[in-house]
C-alpha cells in the first residue's frame, strides 16, 4: 500500500503571523480579577466579610495587571514573527496601545477625580475603567489577529466592567470578580482547546 505525505506548513500553528498563545496574559488578569476584586469584594460595604487594609485590593489589582500587561505586550511583539508589511506594523501598534490607552485612563480618572474633588472615585472607576479599557483593547486584538476567543472575551470584559458600575460598590466588586475572573478562566481553558486544535490541523496526513 503505497503511503502519500503530506508536508506541514512552513510555520506551526503556534509560531504563524498573528497567532499567539494568550494562557500567560488570561491567567494574570484572572489573578488580577480574583485576588484584587476578591479581597475589595470581601472587605468594603457597610457589613465587610474581612477587615483589610484599604490599599491592599488596588494592589493586587494593579501588581496583577501590571503583570498581564507585559504579557499582552510581549504576545503583541510575538505576533510579529513570520508577518511582512502591514501586519508588522500592526503588531507594533497593538503592542503600543496598552500603554496609551491606561495612561489616558489614568488622566481621564485623575481630572474626573479632580474636577468633581472626589477622590473616593477612584475606588471604582479604576477596577471598571480597566476592565473597560483591556476589553476593547481585546477587541482590537481579536480582530487583527482574526481570533474570535480573544474577540468574544474582550466584548465579555467590556459588558460586565461598565454594567457592573450600576450594582454599587459592593455589587461592582463581586460582579467583576466573578464575571471578569470567571472569564479569563473560561478563556484559558478555551485557548489551550483553540492552540491543541490547530496544531493538530497543521500535522502531516497519511494515506
């Protein structure tokens, strides 16, 4: 019986232009969400689960996200590899615009804050604005790189960041440590899937 080979693409499923594995960045702005929104969730309201210092849950957040962002950044940078013209271009500009968008986050909280003398905002608009912002920063990326997780998770943060700002303050917490942790923990779940899915597409068949 004769056998035919046929040779796989010159690029692997996981090293092709715009194609990256994103487990890395979901599962810090999961921890983000989880122990940063966790511990405001359990400790603010008018009857506080646990009594916890008031800077620890903006520090969790914000080491959790500062993490993430360095992986979103260098994923961005990766999606380069292999791509011409355009598509490093566009790479280099997704990669960029993490850092843009939360420095206009942080001018936009800082003069609301300012102008309105209400620096207890802060408190909330940070944990929505962020979620807001990595949310349609995920769109972006979804539709550059034509992934449609990354698409659907990003139109997910995005939804339940702003809806979650009707809910009052201890509504916010728990909506966002349960609707946006939960989330990223689907997502990672689902791109481990998405990655063994098209390696097995891009192996030589035998016939």
């Amino acid at each position: 019986m004769a056998t035919i080979a046929l040779s796989a693409p010159p690029t692997s499923a996981l090293h092709r232009a715009g194609d990256v594995d994103n487990r890395a960045t979901y599962l810090s702005f999961g921890l983000a969400y989880l122990f940063g929104h966790g511990a405001a969730a359990l400790s603010k309201g008018a009857d506080p689960i646990l009594e916890l210092p008031g800077w620890l849950p903006m520090a969790l957040l914000g080491t959790g996200l500062a993490v993430g962002t360095v992986y979103a950044t260098m994923a961005a940078l990766r999606a380069q590899r292999g791509a011409e013209g355009p598509d490093v271009l566009s790479g280099k500009l997704l990669g960029i615009s993490w850092a843009s968008a939360f420095a206009a986050l942080f001018l936009a909280i800082t003069g609301i804050t300012s102008i309105l003398d209400r620096s207890d905002l802060q408190g909330v608009l940070w944990p929505a604005g962020s979620g807001l912002i990595v949310g349609l920063l995920y769109l972006g990326e979804g539709a550059a790189r034509r992934n449609v997780l990354h698409y659907c998770l990003g139109t997910w943060l995005a939804l339940v960041s702003t809806g979650a700002l009707l809910l009052g303050t201890s509504g916010l917490f728990w909506v966002l440590t349960l609707g946006g942790g939960g989330g990223y923990a689907v997502a990672t779940v689902l791109e481990r899937r998405r990655l063994a899915a098209m390696h097995s597409s891009t192996l030589p068949h035998s016939a």
